[in-house]
C-alpha cells in the first residue's frame, strides 16, 4: 500500500478466494501510483483473510447468517475507502501493467471532466486462452461498448469497475438487495448523471472459472436472464449467486 494519499482504492470483495487471491495482490505490488487496498471479506473459512493481511491492514468481514450480497461486500469496502477513485475487481482478476494501466485510467477522467465510471474489456488469464474464451468474450465486450459509448445507457460486468468517488456517493453505491446485477444496475445509474465509457484499449484478465465450470452457453444464459430480470422488475432472478471455486 502506498504512504501517500490513495488516488485510488482499490476493493476486492472475497469469499473463498484462497486460490486466486495471492495472484492478483501479487499483481498490484507493482503499482506506484498512491492507493489503498480494501479487501472485503464474505466469511472466508480457508486461507483468504491470511493472505489479505500480508498485502493490506484494511479488511472488512461480513459476520451475519445470511450469505452477504455482491452489493453490501462493495459498499462495506467503499465505505473504508479514502480515494478519489474507487476500483472494484474480482479476486481472479489481474491487470496488465497496472501502473501504466491506472495511469491511462486517470488520464482519460482528467480528458472527460463529464465521465464518472469506467470498465474495459475482459480476455482469459493468458495460460487458459482458447479459441472458445475468445469467441464468446468478444460479443460480451462489444455490447460493453456499444452500450456505454454508442448508446451511452451505461452497462459493465462486475470484474472490473472505476468509479469516481463523488459519483459513487451521489447515487448511494451499489443496490444492496440485489443477489447479482448490481454490476450492471450501478453503471445504468451512472449514465443518468454522466458518462460512462468501455475503454476498449486496455484490459483485464479474468479466470473465467464460472464459464469453464457451467459452459458459456449455460453461463450466457444465466447472465441475460439475470439481466432481464434486474432491469424489468428491480430484482435478481436468483435468490443466490451460484458460488464457483
């Protein structure tokens, strides 16, 4: 963690991550560019919380019987956060060259005083590209793009989300009852209040683990249903979010 004031802060919701949280800590040791990591913790009972702390001293742990939602783990990190940005990825995401990947991030806010979230396209770890990942990754990112820089209606998937801190508050953060979707239904609230952007010429790499478990299709499936449900009746379509490890 840098000394300085974060710029960015960087929250990480976990449960169970033990597999893959070490990778992408690891991955962001690089990062010079003053911030902060959050790790907010679902009720791990394996070896997360002890890799969280060899990398950050801000963690949050959800303590209730009920399973915690994908919203209330985002806000809880929110609400530790310090920064001007808020970065939300998933514990199996890694970002190429961070540094110079947040520093394109922050050039293009500084460019577009009118933008106020970010994501960018999804590729496969580079050990698990294939001709499949890349074939049903591309219409996913193009809709991505076509839905924020074309349509301007605001959409992203949750493994990767910048948002400016004073946008984040102005629409109180993440929908909490949401048990999936609230990736999509926080960029959707964004577009009202300003814009939001696919920056198509960075990336992150994602394990994948949940269309390599269920199957692209099934996963598709899953993905625009949930989708359709959050946007025409305010709700998830899925008491639960399916836990893949």
């Amino acid at each position: 963690m840098n000394s300085h004031h974060p710029i960015i802060s960087i929250i990480i919701p976990t449960l169970r991550e033990g597999q893959f949280l070490e990778r992408t800590l690891k991955n962001l040791e690089s990062l010079t560019l003053p911030h902060e990591i959050i790790v907010t913790d679902g009720g791990s009972t394996d070896e997360t919380l002890g890799i969280a702390r060899r990398y950050t001293d801000k963690i949050t742990v959800w303590t209730h019987q009920k399973r915690q939602t994908f919203g209330e783990a985002k806000n809880a990190g929110a609400a530790l956060a310090i920064g001007n940005y808020y970065v939300f990825i998933d514990a199996d995401v890694i970002i190429p060259e961070p540094q110079k990947f947040f520093e394109e991030m922050l050039a293009m806010f500084e460019k577009n005083k009118k933008l106020v979230g970010m994501t960018v396209p999804l590729k496969p770890w580079l050990e698990n590209h294939s001709f499949i990942d890349a074939l049903f990754c591309t219409p996913l990112n193009w809709f991505y793009v076509i839905s924020n820089n074309i349509f301007h209606s605001g959409n992203s998937s949750g493994e990767f989300q910048i948002i400016q801190t004073n946008a984040f508050r102005r629409i109180n953060g993440y929908h909490e009852h949401l048990a999936a979707g609230e990736d999509n239904e926080i960029f959707r609230q964004l577009a009202v209040h300003g814009r939001t952007l696919s920056y198509w010429k960075l990336c992150v790499r994602h394990s994948l683990r949940r269309p390599h478990k269920l199957g692209w299709l099934r996963t598709y499936g899953i993905w625009i249903n949930n989708g359709f449900s959050v946007m025409f009746r305010g709700k998830a379509a899925y008491k639960e979010w399916a836990v893949v490890r």
